[in-house]
C-alpha cells in the first residue's frame, strides 16, 4: 500500500495545531503544560493525537535519506514523550507505559521534547526549503514560512525565560506546535493560502 505523503503532512500539520486547543477544551482550564494533562481526563486523547502524529512522521517518506532519519527520529521522539510522562510532584512514584520513577520518566520526556522540536526546526529551515526542480516565486515564499516556522519552534522556548505563570510552559508547547503545523501544511502544498504552486487533486 502506497501512502499518500500530501494527505499526510496535512494529517501531521493540523494534529500539532491543535493538540494545545483540544487539551484545554477538555480540561477546561490553561494547563501548566501540554504534557500535564496525561495525569488528567484528557490523557488518552493526548496520548492519540501525539502517538499518530509520531507514527506519521515515522512513515512519513521523504525525498533524501536524511529526511528519513530526522523525521523518524523526530516521530520515535514524539512516542517517547508519550510513554514517559513529565513528573508533577515530587512524589516517588511510578508512571507511565514502563512504570518507571516519576523523575527517570521525566528527564526521558523533556529530552524527548527538545530532541521532537530541535529535529522538527532543523527540517523546516533545512530540507523543506530543498528543491529539485525550478525555483519559482511561490517556492520562494514557502521557503520564507519555512524558515520562520523553523526559528518559531526554537525561539518559542524563550517563553521560558519570562517571569512565571500558571500556563507558561502551555504557551511554549502551543506556539512551537503552531509553527510546526504551519510548516506541515505549507509543504502539503494543497493550501493556496499557504503559496502552493499546484492545487492538489485526487
């Protein structure tokens, strides 16, 4: 079965979007963070969208071999935020899918989570902006998004250096996912409000 890569950067584009957004709406407050919210009601639907989006970026096939490896790194790094929860106390207890100490499991998710953006900002500023036929205006501009999305995930984690507040790391999570979801949609190529050279047909 041949999978249909254009259907999927589309699927991956708006699963990262709007993880923040569903989180919240099923919690109903601004949670610490994204990844908190696997100690609440809306764990399974964090643990769905966040494990299909790492699977689709496992088999998603890119053009080189090196786009290969950094979105299947980047995928097996989404799993792994998945099945080792951040702590949210100090609690010496275990959690997650391998039941492990609440602090082994949360070194495991936040490296996890820099190794998921890091990639993730490398191949938008890096190889989405690659291209093997004619440079065209609307490339171009693409490339700019690209760019802007690829600096957006890591700039996004300067939001940690502001003072604190109840939702900081939320905000960090949702801006870097936003970025990550823009720079999926716009190399679907299928959006013309995103500057795609073809519309996509079926």
């Amino acid at each position: 079965m041949q999978i249909n890569t254009i259907r999927l950067r589309a699927m991956i584009g708006w699963l990262g979007m709007l993880l923040p957004w569903i989180v919240v709406l099923l919690v109903g407050y601004f949670p610490h963070s994204i990844s908190a919210t696997w100690y609440t009601n809306a764990c399974t639907p964090f643990m769905i969208i966040l494990g299909s989006a790492g699977f689709l970026l496992i088999s998603y096939k890119g053009y080189e071999l090196i786009d290969d490896v950094i979105l299947t790194c980047s995928g097996i790094a989404g799993l792994l935020i998945c099945v080792f929860p951040c702590a949210i106390s100090d609690e010496n207890v275990k959690v997650g899918t391998f039941m492990i100490a609440q602090g082994t499991s949360s070194v495991i998710h936040y490296i996890s989570a820099v190794i998921f953006f890091g990639l993730l900002s490398y191949n938008s500023f890096f190889l989405f902006t690659k291209s093997s036929g004619e440079m065209t205006g609307k490339k171009k501009i693409r490339n700019t998004i690209y760019r802007v999305c690829g600096v957006g995930m890591v700039a996004s984690f300067l939001i940690l250096l502001l003072p604190d507040f109840s939702f900081k790391v939320w905000l960090m999570e949702t801006f870097a996912l936003f970025f990550f979801g823009v720079s999926f949609l716009t190399k679907a190529d299928i959006y013309p409000w995103l500057f795609c050279d073809t519309p996509y047909k079926d």
